[in-house]
C-alpha cells in the first residue's frame, strides 16, 4: 500500500506539473502556449497515459485509508465517527490553506469534504457499499449528459440559439482575461496579489470537480471501491493472487487504453466551453475506462515489485508513500518556487517536455529525502500534525537510537 501511495503521488506530480507552471486557464482551454511538436506530444501522453488515471489510485487509497483508520479505532474500543470527523475536518483546514495561499487544484480539501460521504457507510452491508460505487460514477455521467442534452436543445431553438452562443462567447473571453491576469500575477513577485486570482481559478477548479471527468460522484464511487477492497480482503495473501494478476493486466490495458484514446480523441473534437456530445462521449468513456486503466498499473507495480523485491528503488518509494500527505504538500512547494515570481519565475518559460523532465527530479530528490527522515522518525512532519490534532495527543515522532 505504501508502494502504491508513493507510485500515485509521482504519477500526480507529473499531471499537477503543467498546472503549476501555466495558470489552470491555459491548461485546461484552448489558450495552451506551447503548440510545438514535442509540447503537443507530452501533453497528448499526459492526457491519455496519466490524467485521471493516479488520482483515481490516490483517492481509491483514501477509501481504503478509512476502512483501516475505523477498524483500527474499533479493535482499541474506540468510537471511530468523531474520530474520523475530527481527522476530516483537520485535512479541511490543510486543504483549504493549501487552496488559497498556494495553489488552486489542492485536493485535500475534496477529500475532507467528500469524506463526511463515507460515514454514511460506516455500518452499512458488503452489498450495499458496492451497489452505491457503481451508481455514484454512472450519476456522473447522467448529471453531465443532461447539461449536454440542454444546452444542445437549446441551441436547436433559433430564439434562444444566438443568446446562448453569445453568453458563451462572453465565457470564452472571460476566461482568455482571467488567463491574462492570472499570467502576470503569478510571475510577479507579489505573493498576496496572487490569492484573488487563485480564488478565481479555485471557483473553475471546483466547477469541474462537479462537472467533469474527475467529478464529486466519480470521486465518492472510487473511495467507497477502495472501503469495498478493504473489506474484501483484497491486499490479503497477495503472493496467491499474482498468476491471477498477471493474467488480468493486458485485458484492464488494452480495455482502459482503448477507452482513453478514443476519450483523448472526442474531447479533441470537443468544444470546452460549449457542453456538446463529444465531451458527453469522452466523460462516458473517461468513467468507465479510467478505473481499469487505473488497476492495470496498480497490478504492474504490485507484480514488478514481487519480481524484483530487492531493489534499492522501492525503499524510497515506499517510503514517500509512508509521508503521503508531506509529499504531496512539498511537492507544491518546489514547483511553485520554481515557477512563481517570487522564486525562480520560470512560469511560462519552460515547454510542456520540460515540465515533465523537471518533476522527475523533483520526486527522486523527495523519494530520497522521505527514505533519510523515515529512517530517523516515526511518521511525516504534516502526518504527525494531523495525527497529534486528531486525537488530542502527541505521539512518538523521533526514533530512539539504538
């Protein structure tokens, strides 16, 4: 589980990476700057090998992460509800800091919020957990698909067809504005006139996450999957269960792969300021793709790892995957003090091959950092906060020496 923590949170950095240096604006419209080949290759690999695909790992870890935190709390006799209530609501206040005076596309604050969803299913069946983690992301689709069905009806009304596109074309030349704006402030030195812009870009983030491919109901069904493995027993005995592993990772890659090429392909043609049926056929495909694509790699890992246990690279990794939350935090950190004018100003100044070229360091140099601090302490910086906030306590930080 460490392993796959540590292996999601590289696949995030790589993803996150463009949205720290270009402003959220450019990179999810048509106003992208580098348009040269090798740019438009790295963000065409991006989008169909990795968008989507770690954060659904991420957030199928934080459902599995619950089931553990409530049994752990019910064989100690202790109430686990409040106790996660008050775990939710500490990861609030990182996110919403994090949101706000960092960077807008936090997903910590997400999870907080979407984590009150899972105690619902605290003493719920086997049953009745896996009826609602299919049902969340096919009311996914459903929600999306209706904004296509009305805003397409409406556009088929000659009298309200001219008064539509015009509210859009408004749209697209806010969000070309607000790009603007967002450009110069964050290459300015200025870190506090950075904020309105951010909470701008918060208010565009959010609208995706109830609209979009990684949507509130997409996002819940993938926590209660991983509840669902949790209870299943799904980690257990891993060494009995590898033939069978094996031979399910070429049908979950060519599935998963076949479904996000031809997602990658509609929403090219698709219109991302106007709801049309390309995007309705990219998120449908996005949905129920995604997660394959998402186990495949999951299972790779888990078979690479057992194939080749003794090398030196999965202590590190596992190791980051043991800080989770540091890790993730820090990586904000260093790409926005290499892309924000108040550090090395590189926004807008490094293509799309460079970005993903300057992650990779970035996550060794923290794989090897996380190694060095676990070999000394307990558990992450952020993981102690937050687990001395949660129950009122200070646990054991430092390591004795022996």
């Amino acid at each position: 589980l460490d392993l796959l923590r540590g292996f999601a949170l590289f696949g995030i950095i790589l993803v996150n990476v463009q949205y720290m240096g270009l402003p959220f604006f450019k990179v999810l419209t048509d106003l992208h700057p580098f348009t040269d080949p090798a740019s438009m290759a790295g963000r065409t690999f991006v989008s169909i090998f990795l968008e989507g695909k770690f954060i659904t790992l991420f957030s199928f870890l934080f459902g599995f992460g619950f089931w553990i935190f409530v049994s752990r709390a019910r064989e100690k006799g202790r109430n686990a509800g409040p106790l996660f209530l008050r775990r939710l609501l500490i990861l609030a206040l990182i996110g919403a800091a994090h949101a706000t005076l960092f960077w807008a596309g936090d997903i910590l604050l997400i999870y907080a919020i979407l984590g009150l969803f899972l105690m619902i299913f605290l003493n719920r069946s086997d049953k009745t957990v896996k009826v609602w983690m299919i049902l969340l992301p096919v009311f996914q689709i459903l929600l999306f698909l209706l904004i296509v069905v009305l805003v397409q009806w409406g556009l088929a009304i000659p009298e309200a067809r001219d008064e539509i596109l015009t509210t859009f074309d408004e749209a697209q030349d806010q969000l070309e504005q607000m790009a603007i704006a967002a450009h110069h402030a964050y290459r300015s030195s200025d870190w506090r006139a950075m904020i309105p812009v951010r909470l701008q870009e918060l208010g565009f983030v959010y609208q995706g996450f109830i609209m979009g491919g990684i949507g509130i109901f997409y996002l819940m069904g993938v926590f209660l999957a991983g509840v669902f493995a949790g209870r299943a027993g799904w980690f257990s005995h891993i060494d009995e269960k590898l033939p069978i592993i094996q031979k399910r990772i070429p049908w979950l890659l060519i599935y998963g792969l076949t479904c996000s090429i031809i997602g990658y392909i509609l929403m090219k043609n698709g219109n991302i300021i106007i709801p049309d049926w390309n995007l309705g056929g990219f998120l449908i495909l996005f949905v129920i793709g995604t997660p394959a694509l998402t186990a495949a790699y999951g299972m790779m890992l888990i078979l690479a790892y057992h194939r080749w246990k003794s090398a030196r690279f999965w202590i590190g990794l596992g190791a980051a995957g043991r800080m989770s939350l540091t890790i993730y935090l820090t990586q904000t950190l260093i790409l926005t003090t290499l892309f924000y004018g108040y550090g090395f100003g590189l926004m807008g100044n490094v293509a799309v091959p460079g970005m993903l070229l300057m992650a990779c360091p970035v996550f060794a140099i923290q794989m090897a950092a996380a190694y060095w601090w676990m070999q000394r302490f307990h558990m992450g910086p952020f993981e102690w906060l937050w687990r001395a906030a949660t129950y009122g306590h200070l646990p054991p930080f430092r390591k004795k020496e022996t």
